[in-house]
C-alpha cells in the first residue's frame, strides 16, 4: 500500500483550472521527484496535498486514511511535513523558536529534545545560529531552518518544495546531500524541484507534470537519461 | 510644578486605560490582519455589564468586573466568529472593514435598545480613597488604572512569550500559512486573540468609567478611535507599542487640556498622530511592513 496515495486531483483558482487529474504514489522509503516547469503546478501539487488549499475533485489519501478535506493544521501531527517555497521561516523568532513551532505537535518535552538533537546533528549549523532571529540567516541557511523545521514534527512523509530555488551551488550541494541523508534516517521524501538533474540523481522514480497534468513517470534513473526528458528539463 | 506633576500622573492615568485598548487593537490588527473598530464598543458593552450587574442588581464589585470581562470574552468571541471569520478568506479588506463598522453600530443601537440612550452614572469600582503623597493628591483610580496596565501587559507578555498559545499567536502574526503547517489552528488562534483583547477592554470599560462616571451607548466610540490611534502611534501590530502610544497620548491629552485648550484636547492628539506618522510612517515600534511574495 502507498504511504501517499493521489488520485486523479483538481483544483482551480477561480475558474482557471492549475491541476487536472493528477495522480501518483509515493512508498514508504522512497524519494519521489516532482519535476516540471515553473508554473506547471507543482506547488499547487503540494499546498492540496497538505491542505492549505481545496480540491476540485479527486482524492488524497494518506497511510490509507482519506484526507482530502482535512485542513491544513491537522494533518501535521498524522506524519505529513511540508517545507514549503520561499522557506516560510518566521523570521522575528530565533532559530531555536522556529524549530520549536515545528515541535507544535508533539507534546511531550522529552520527545522534543531527542528529535532536535536530531535535527541539530543533520544540520550543525543551526546549532550555532540557535539564538539568532531566523529573519538574518542567509538563503541557505533559512532552507536549513525551514527542513529543520519540518522535521521537528517527526514526520513519516517530508514535502519539500524547490529547497534549491536561488542558493549558491555549494549550498544545492548540501541540501541534496541532507535530503539524501535525512531519508537513509527513514523519512519519504515528495521532491519538487526545478533543478531536475540533481532531483533525478537523488530520487527513486519521479513524475513529470505539465500544465497541471502528469506527463511521464517512471524510474528516475531512465527518466535521466529518456530524450524528451534531456531536451525539456535537462538543458541539453 | 505641583499642579503640573498632578497632570501627568492623571495622563499616565488615562493613557494607561489607553493602552490596555490599544493593546486588544494591536493584537488583533497583528494576527488577524484586520481593524476592529467595533473594539471601543466592547468597552462599553464591558461597562454596562459592571453597571448592570453593580447598580441594577446590587451585586458585590467583584461580580460586576468578572461579569463584564466574561460578557467581552464571549461577545468578542462571538463577533470574530460570526462577523470577521465568514469573510477571512473572502479576499476584500474592505468588506470587513466595512463589517466592523456595521458591528460597532450594532453594538451602539443594542445598547441604546437596552439601556436606553441617558447617560447613566457608573459607580467607581475602586474602593481606594485619594491618596495625598507630599503636595500631590493622587485619585485611587489612578493609581489602580496604572497598576491594573502594569499587571496586564507584563502577563499578557509572558503568556505571548512562553506559553504554546502565545507562540501559536506569535507564528500566525508572522505567516499564516506556515503556522498551519506547523499545526497551528489559524482560526482558533484568531478566536483566542479576539477573546483576550475582548477581556482587556472589559477591563478598560470598568476603570475608564470608575475615572470618567457618565456611560452611554458611545462611551466607547472615542476611547476606541484614541486607542486605534495609540495603536498606530506606537506601530500597529507591537503590543509594547501599543503600551508607549496609549501612555503618550493619555498624557498629551492631559496636558492639552490642561495648559492649551479643552477643546481643543482632542484636535491636539490627532495632529501628534499625523505629525508622528509624516516623520515615521510605521509608527514608534512599527516595522517596515514585508510584502509577500
Ligand atoms: N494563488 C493563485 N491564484 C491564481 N493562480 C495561481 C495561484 N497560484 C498559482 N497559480 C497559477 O497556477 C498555475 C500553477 O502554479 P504553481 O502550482 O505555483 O506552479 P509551479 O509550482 O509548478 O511553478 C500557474 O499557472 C499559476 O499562475
Ligand atoms: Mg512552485
């Protein structure tokens, strides 16, 4: 059975339709590239699935549970975690205060340092810049936070949405490398990336949307290397 | 010197009374992203419980103030629910803006349909007499006014600063959208904002009446356009704004009154408030406002 099941989703904005019948699957284990253009849908992908904003029509289902019309704050603490686009970070709250609130959920105070002890050993950084206002961090630093974060629920599943969008090459490096790592920890990863090569490289199988449909799918490895692929997302 | 000294110690008086309203204004301005100006109404409505419950029904003080901060907390509660919320996600500011009016007259006509539109005399819930310190003679609502601001806003700071509900109110000021995906109920949040500014201002209704005796159905109307202006002063959205902009503008107004002109009292707040605002457009403690991308 999926972790993460969607089937044929839609959902407009007003009258203009952004996905139409969308459907994949994500396993548990597994990393799951979202690739496409901008605009193809892929953030709306994600806010549907998580919540934030209401379907059309279709279904979401989440560890066999339908939860198509549950909002958005509920559906953290059922093992769902999204980092969403642009970060998010609160930035007039320190680092320490940020990861906290992603800790909202989980009620138990023991609990809650065992797994921020854990987010400090994947990303160390944060560890030094635990007092700081997340507002001052740098880019790649506020994606760190907002991965941190995320994971600070104890999620099953983490949804990231473009975590390399505008960071230096050496910063996409490290994220790539912590999305690989905090997966190898037990976390499904849902990967929405523009940056399709590095998403490719690192994913099991991915799917492909275009103006608000899936396109292809398949294993990443294959996808990496199919024609059409290298021509439209890969730049060559 | 004396007389002066006097001035500014009922200015801190007023503008502490101020201040507790500025803060529910501010707070709700802050998370819920919308003004409320049906908030000067709350007081009133706060007033008439006291005044109800005290000179109607001849019940201990005590009842009266817990009455009236119950009475707020609900009708706070009830209007956020049944007013403001409906049309949160309706897209035009303007349309709830236009509801807190329509929800401030409301309010207005009720009481007037209750209570009738004479002024009533609300008897003082402070048992305190005037105290004379050296040469000054210092009211006893003064004093409680002061210290009643000083214990709320020293509270309300560490229930914002340390407790769950506090951060959950903290991370809705700051983006919506991801405090929902941390697990935060937005609108509960919004509900609670409502109901511990409603709170405030029952608070402030009984001490701005134990100050100023006359209650009517607008008693609440000018106190809530000062506070909204305190508010603003002090950088709408910072609660230790609000606190600064509602003490600065008890004691302007004071002092107007008593060294320039009563009448025009008034008219002299309101041009510190666009003097401030032509030199620092957010406010004393106000941020630049991010836009959203
Ligand atoms: N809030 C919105 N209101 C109206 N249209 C939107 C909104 N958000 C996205 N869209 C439109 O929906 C389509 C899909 O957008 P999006 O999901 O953000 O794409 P992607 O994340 O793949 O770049 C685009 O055509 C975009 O213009
Ligand atoms: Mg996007």
């Amino acid at each position: 059975m999926a972790l993460l099941k969607v089937t044929e989703l839609s959902v407009n904005y007003g009258v203009i339709p952004a996905l139409r019948g969308v459907s994949f699957e994500v396993n548990e284990g597994e990393i799951i590239a979202l690739i496409g253009a901008n605009g193809a849908g892929k953030t709306t992908t994600l806010h549907t699935v998580t919540g934030l904003i209401p379907s059309a029509a279709g279904r979401i289902e989440f560890m066999g549970k339908d939860i198509t019309k549950v909002p958005a704050h509920k559906i953290v603490s059922m093992g769902m975690a999204h980092v969403p686009e642009g970060r998010h970070v609160f930035p007039d709250m320190t680092v320490y205060q940020n990861l906290l609130l992603g800790a909202y959920t989980v009620k138990e105070a023991g609990k809650r340092d065992s797994i921020l002890k854990e987010v400090y050993e994947h990303f160390p950084r944060l560890k030094e810049r635990e007092r700081q206002l997340a507002g001052t961090l740098s880019g790649g630093e506020q994606q760190m936070l907002a991965m941190g974060r995320a994971l600070m629920s104890d999620p099953r599943i983490i949804l990231m949405d473009e975590p390399s969008m505008g960071l230096s090459p050496i910063y996409v490096n490290e994220i790539f490398s912590i999305i690989e790592k905090v997966s190898k920890a037990g976390k499904t990863v849902l990967l929405v990336e523009q940056n399709a090569r590095k998403a490719l490289t690192i994913a099991d199988r991915a799917y492909v949307l275009e103006t608000g449909k899936i396109t292809m799918e398949g294993a990443a490895d294959d996808l990496l290397h199919d024609d059409s692929i290298r021509k439209a997302y890969l730049g060559e | 010197m004396v007389s002066f000294i006097t001035n500014l110690i009922n200015g801190l008086s007023l503008g502490s009374i101020y201040a507790i309203i500025a803060i529910g204004y501010t707070m709700v301005y802050g998370i819920a992203k919308m003004l409320n100006f049906a908030h000067g109404d709350v007081i009133m409505v706060g007033a008439f419980a006291a005044y109800t419950i005290i000179s109607t029904m001849g019940l201990p003080t005590p009842v009266g103030i817990l009455a009236a901060i119950v009475c707020c907390t609900l009708l706070g509660i009830a209007i956020e629910k049944i007013a403001y919320r409906p049309l949160r996600n309706a897209g035009s500011p303007l349309a709830v803006l236009i509801t807190a009016i329509g929800v401030s007259y409301f309010l207005q006509n009720g009481a007037m349909l209750i209570f009738g539109s004479d002024t009533k005399m609300f008897s003082s819930v402070v048992p305190l007499q005037t105290l004379s310190v050296g040469p000054f003679l210092i009211p006893g609502t003064t004093i409680v006014s002061i210290l009643t601001s000083v214990i709320l806003v020293s509270v309300l700071q560490i229930f914002i600063n340390k407790t769950r509900p506090g951060q959950a109110m903290l991370a809705c000021a700051q983006d919506r959208a991801a405090a929902s995906l941390m697990g935060i109920s937005v609108n509960n949040t919004i509900t609670l904002t409502f109901a511990i500014g409603s709170a405030m201002a029952a608070v402030a209704g009984v001490l701005l009446c134990s100050a100023y005796p006359a209650l009517s159905p607008t008693t609440g109307a000018m106190p809530g356009i000062k506070a909204f202006v305190a508010a603003v002063f002090g950088g709408i959205g910072s609660v230790p704004g609000a606190m600064v902009g509602g003490l600065l503008l008890g004691v302007i107004e004071i002092l107007s009154r008593a060294y320039i002109s009563t009448q025009l009292s008034d008219a002299i707040v309101f041009a510190v408030l666009i003097v401030v605002l032509l030199v620092k457009p957010t406010g004393l403690f106000g941020k630049v406002i991010q836009e959203k991308v």
